[in-house]
C-alpha cells in the first residue's frame, strides 16, 4: 500500500517506538503503537487512480460525496460553477489535479473551523486557494479546512504544469474541496452522489 509523503515520517516513528517498546517496555506498549502504526497507514495511504475519461473531462479533486452545486463568480475565474466534495475522516485524503493545467495563482486564508457542510464554511473557514490556467479556461480548487482538519497541505507552486489525475496536495482529517469549474465546462454529477479523485469525472465540455 503507497503512504503518502506525508505521512511517512509519522508512521517511521510510530514504527520505531513500537520497535523500541517490544524491546524494553511491557508488550502492551509495542502492542498500543501498531495498532497506531496501522491507523496511520490506513490513514494516510494513496491509492493510483486512473482516470478512464475524453480529454476535455474534468475529474473530482477529492474522495468524498457531493454536497452543493451552485453557479458563481470570483475575480479569478470569472463566471464558473461551483461543485463542493465534502471528504469525511473515513474517505482518503490526498487531492488531484482536476485537468491538465499550469498553477498561476495560489493563496492560504486563515480562518474558522466550521463544520464543513455548513453553508459558511466556503467563504469563513482556513482554506487555500489554487487556481490554474487550463485549454478550457480558468479553474480553482479551494481545499477548506473544517471542525477535525487541523492541517491543510498544498504540496505545488505556482509555474508548475500537472496532469489531469497529479497529486497537489492533502486535507489532514478530511474536511471539504471546492472545485470552480469555467463556463466552457458543465457539471456531470449530482448533489450527493460519491466520487473519487482522479477518477470520477466531474465535470464535461458543452455542447
């Protein structure tokens, strides 16, 4: 099983204490940090997605269920629609690059720790923005921090090029992704339904 960067010095630790208390604790210790070494595997783990989709299709961002679909506006994206994946604990955490693009703009907001379905949590929560040039316009992901996630992780800068499927970043404890979708692209999926990132496309060429 692949283990995400991060958490593989996390689980290095965990490993060794376990190690280290077989050795020279009682073996209820070594048993306690396996059973942590295991959820941390669990947990941080990163399966290969493969995205079997035409070359225009945009992809989900995130592991999770659909939770809002609404038409909006923002000073980067002009006109888009927004689609809102809500990851829970138990979904994987690692988030992919929706289509093929190049990172022309980032930005971290401090913020609450609303729970992530609240309608607020969008425009009021910790969240980062990452915004990107594609052949169909322009598009953004805004990864948002809720009541559990206490960290959010974007592992790019801005210059890069990703595929369609690349891995940019982590939500730590799950919480919820905003994908901002342009004009030219028209949702393909329903409030509530489950999707997987890199995997599930999200979102079509018009017509």
């Amino acid at each position: 099983m692949k283990i995400a960067p991060e958490g593989r010095s996390q689980l290095f630790l965990s490993i060794s204490a376990a190690i280290l208390s077989a050795v020279f604790l009682p073996l209820a210790f070594a048993i306690a940090f396996l059973l942590l070494s295991a959820f941390l595997a669990w947990f941080f783990r990163d399966p290969e997605r493969y995205a079997r989709c035409g070359d225009g299709d945009w992809v989900s961002p995130a592991d999770g269920k659909v939770i809002e679909i609404y038409p909006s506006e923002h000073h980067f994206t002009g006109k888009c629609t927004v689609v809102g994946v809500f990851m829970s604990p138990l979904d994987v955490h690692v988030n992919r690059m929706p289509c093929d693009g190049t990172i022309s703009w980032l930005e971290y907001i401090p913020g609450k720790k609303l729970m992530a379905f609240n309608p607020k949590a969008s425009l009021e929560n910790e969240r980062f923005l990452m915004g990107f040039d594609t052949a169909q316009g322009r598009g953004m992901t805004i990864q948002i921090a809720g009541f559990l996630a206490r960290r959010i992780v974007c592992s790019r800068s801005a210059g890069e090029r990703l595929v369609r499927g690349e891995r940019f970043g982590m939500i730590k404890l799950g919480s919820k992704v905003d994908l901002y979708l342009p004009e030219g692209i028209v949702p393909a999926v329903e409030v509530g339904q489950k999707v997987r990132a890199g995997e599930t496309v999200i979102g079509v060429m018009k017509n």
